[in-house]
C-alpha cells in the first residue's frame, strides 16, 4: 500500500511538474512579441475547427508567415501587450476583450452589431478588427437580379438591429433602378400582418439577417407567404436556401479563415501613418452561393452549373462597384 501510495504522489507530482512546464512554455511562445499569433476558439464545434484549419493553412504560404499557437477558452493563456490575438466565435472574442483588453484583436465570425456592442463594452488600449459574418446587402440584389432579372419590385422587413442596414439596400436599389417594398417589424408585431401585404406587391424578397429569433420567426412566415404567392426569396445562409429560399449567399467557415490569414497578414505588415486605419471592421471578401434547384423548378427559373453562376454573378456584382 506504501508503494502504490508513494508511487501515484510521484506519478501526480510529475504531472503537475509538466502541465507547469507546458504552461510556461506556452506564455514564452505567446510573449515572444509580434513572432507569433495566439488564437482562441470559441468552442470545439466543426465550423471554428473548419476557420482555423483554412487560418492556418493560408497564413503558412505567407512569407515571415508568424507562429500559430492555439488554445480554448479552458486554457490558462497569458498574453502580454502588444501581442496579436486571432478570436474565432463570439465567445472567443468577448473573452479576448474582457482578458486581453491591451493586445491587438482581430475578431473572426461575428455579425457587425454584436462586435459593435462587445467593443463598446469592453474598451481597451489596444487595436481592433473584425471580420464579419455579415454580407454587404448588394450580394443578396445582385444575386437576385441575376437569378431574376424580370424582378422590378423587391421586398424586405427589417428588425429592431437590422434597420441600421436599411439605408444601405435603399442606395443599392436605387443604383440597380429598383423598386424597394419594406416594412419595419417590431418584436412584439404579428409577423403575417407585415409580411403578406409586402410579399404580395414584390418579384423579388431579400432577408436581412437579424437577430436570431428574429430571423426563426420571419423566415417561417416569410417562406411560407412567398412560395404560395410564387415570389423567389434570397437568403443569408445555407440553412435558408434549404428550407425553402431560391437562393442564399453567404460567407462559409473557409471563406472567414480565408479572409482572416490574408488581412493578418496585412495588418501585421503595415507601418506608417496608414497602418492604424487598417484596424476596423470587414465585410467577408470571399462569398459562398447555394442554389436550392426545386425550388427554381418550382418557380420556373433556370439555374445555370455552378461554374457559370459564379462567374456571372461576380460580374454582376463588380456592375454595382
């Protein structure tokens, strides 16, 4: 019994001895000042494995590409000021803020309002920027006139955060010549009393995405409302265009690593007067297209491959710059 007992005390010392060790080595990588880039991801979930994985991938083909240490929000991480912190995720990204309030953060999946009111929040010394899960309303348009071109009335309701884009898909619908049809939807309005008289004066129905109760209770009615009436609905996420929406663009998990390696990497070389301004928040560069083809079946719209469709969708799109 003296044996086994002496035995598990060296066997629990030895562990503490090198969790410490793994512990201090981890703060010398994350301390080594503008050598590395400490990570943190919000949870263990496929679609923050998924940015990481493209993150990392994409910043190692950089030249002077720096070290990449990553942690969960479990591990004991210490970062001193000055250093780089990459938040993936919500969660990460509000730790990040409360706990390393003097580093430069870069944010990664995160819609515009909520990074918005997190900074507002959790002040601090050092430098921000997000890039957003948020798609410039323009995408959702162009890619409704390109899958709908006779559409000449397109609709759209906006909730209590989503209104601040309001101004934005009024000037986009304007530029395209355009008719916009909208509504504003309190949360305590009845969904189908705003939706029905919209859907039914509209070709064409962009959802603008808001918080997420918002969206559950709109995209039932709003799905629902424009498939009876035969009126194509543009979606903000993959789940949209399977539940019942024509077509959706959005920025995937791989589009945000994408996105994030490269502004990094920009971010961690600029210098001069300019570089400060570089630190804000960005629209996702890279974009994602799903095409629910019963639906287009359904409505009668042809679809091209998907090869094509990009291709003509981006020069859509570059008409509107």
């Amino acid at each position: 019994m003296k044996h086994g007992s002496w035995q598990k005390r060296i066997g629990s010392y030895l562990r503490r001895l090198l969790v410490g060790f793994v512990l201090s080595a981890a703060a010398l990588f994350v301390n080594a000042g503008g050598a590395s880039i400490t990570v943190l991801l919000s949870g263990p979930q496929p679609y923050y494995q998924e940015v990481l994985a493209v993150f990392e991938q994409v910043l190692s083909s950089q030249s002077n590409a720096p070290l990449v240490h990553t942690y969960g929000l479990d591990q004991a991480v210490s970062v001193e000021p000055g250093s780089t912190v990459v938040a993936v995720g919500s969660r990460a990204s509000e730790f990040a803020l409360k706990h390393f309030a003097n580093a430069d953060i870069l944010s990664l999946l995160m819609p515009a309002v909520a990074w918005d009111e997190l900074c507002a929040s959790l002040p601090g010394s050092g430098r921000r920027a997000a890039v957003l899960i948020d798609q410039p309303l323009e995408r959702p348009l162009a890619l409704g006139q390109l899958l709908v071109p006779s559409a000449k009335r397109v609709g759209a309701v906006f909730g209590p955060v989503s209104v601040a884009s309001k101004p934005q898909l009024i000037s986009a619908a304007e530029r395209r010549g355009i008719e916009l049809i909208y509504a504003d939807l309190a949360s305590d309005d009845n969904p189908i009393v705003v939706l029905s008289p919209l859907v039914q004066k509209t070709d064409l129905f962009i959802a603008v995405a808001d918080r997420a109760v918002f969206n559950k209770s709109v995209a039932k009615w709003l799905l629902y409302l424009s498939f009876r009436q035969k009126v194509s609905v543009i979606g903000f996420s993959q789940s949209y265009a399977k539940a019942g929406a024509l077509a959706a663009v959005f920025s995937s998990p791989e589009n945000i690593g994408r996105h994030g390696a490269e502004l990094i990497g920009t971010l961690l070389a600029a210098e001069g007067e300019g570089a400060a301004a570089r630190w804000r928040s960005y629209y996702p560069e890279y974009y994602t297209l799903e095409i629910n083809r019963e639906v287009a079946r359904a409505l009668n719209i042809t679809v091209p491959e998907l090869q094509t469709l990009y291709r003509d969708y981006q020069s859509v799109l570059e008409s509107y710059q």
